[in-house]
C-alpha cells in the first residue's frame, strides 16, 4: 500500500510540474506575445503567436468556454479511474505516465479557463496550417492516442484493468 501511495504521489508531483511549465509558457506568452506580431522560431515551420481560444483543444467548439470548464472535470475524474485501475505492477508506468499527461493538459487548461475567461495558445505549425495549441493541449494529444493504443492493442493490459469483462466474454463465447 505504502508503494501505490507513493507511486501516486510521483506522479501527482510529475503533474503538477506538468501544470507549472503549461502555465509558465502561457504567462510568457501573455506578457511577450499579446500585441505582438507572430514570430517565427523556425522560418516556415514553427511561429509563436497569441490567440484566445474560447473552445476546446486546436479551437474546438468556439464560445464555449462554460461548457469546457464543466466537461473537464468529467474527463479528469475519468482518467484518475483509469489510472487507479492500472495493475499495480511496474512494466504499467507508460499507461499511468499516459493517464499523468492528460491530467495535467486538462488543469493546465481549466485553470486558464477559471481564472481568464479562455485559454491561452502559443504555437502554430505553419507547413500544414494546423490550428494554434499549447503545451497542455500537446499533453492531451499525446496522453490521448497514447492510452487509446495501449488499450486497443496491449491485451495484458486490458483484461488485468477489465477482468470481469474477460468472464463475460468467455460465458457468452
């Protein structure tokens, strides 16, 4: 038990050192970019700029910022279940790094939400027109995909979170 407390608060720490470097790039951010012309950190690729989203992850959902700020609590306790289902066994960390990253993009971003109305966006990937992110919202992509492979594709890992489903497979097969 002492072990699992232990781990939990790691990655508790991890996350919140995740959540400070999310809010530190937006403070940046807000006080060098606001106003400010895009700039180009890697010529036709990369620029940092200053854009108010209003909606969700890559500007999802415009004006909707209450909605969001409902939602994300939802997604987050959602994540803590998974991530307290994980087997406690150590060749797990990558799911429950995976569950850590999308926690910390989601108070990342609902702390903009609560305290200034929107979140804060930064980055902009020229050669495809993406729509402009941030940190967090890169903590959410990457967590996302990353805990959907796992699970898609790593069995050992989704009979031991989902036992009781693997019985009923095998009563209705």
């Amino acid at each position: 038990m002492k072990k699992k407390i232990g781990r939990a608060l790691l990655y508790t720490a991890g996350a919140a050192f995740l959540v400070w470097l999310d809010q530190w790039t937006k403070a940046l951010t807000l006080a060098l970019r606001k106003g400010q012309p895009q700039f180009e950190l890697i010529r036709g690729v990369l620029h940092l700029t200053y854009v108010e989203n209003r909606g969700a992850i890559f500007g999802i959902g415009q004006n909707s910022t209450t909605f969001f700020a409902v939602l994300t609590p939802v997604c987050l306790a959602f994540v803590i279940y998974l991530y307290i289902k994980t087997p406690d066994e150590r060749k797990f960390w990558w799911f429950r790094a995976l569950c850590m990253l999308i926690a910390a993009g989601a108070v990342g971003n609902l702390t903009d939400r609560l305290s200034l109305g929107f979140v804060v966006d930064m980055i902009y990937f020229v050669p495809i027109d993406f729509p402009v992110f941030n940190v967090a919202d890169c903590y959410v992509t990457v967590g996302t995909f990353g805990l959907a492979a796992l699970l898609l594709f790593w069995k050992e890992l989704g009979d031991k979170m989902f036992p009781e489903t693997e019985k009923k497979d095998k009563n209705h097969g």
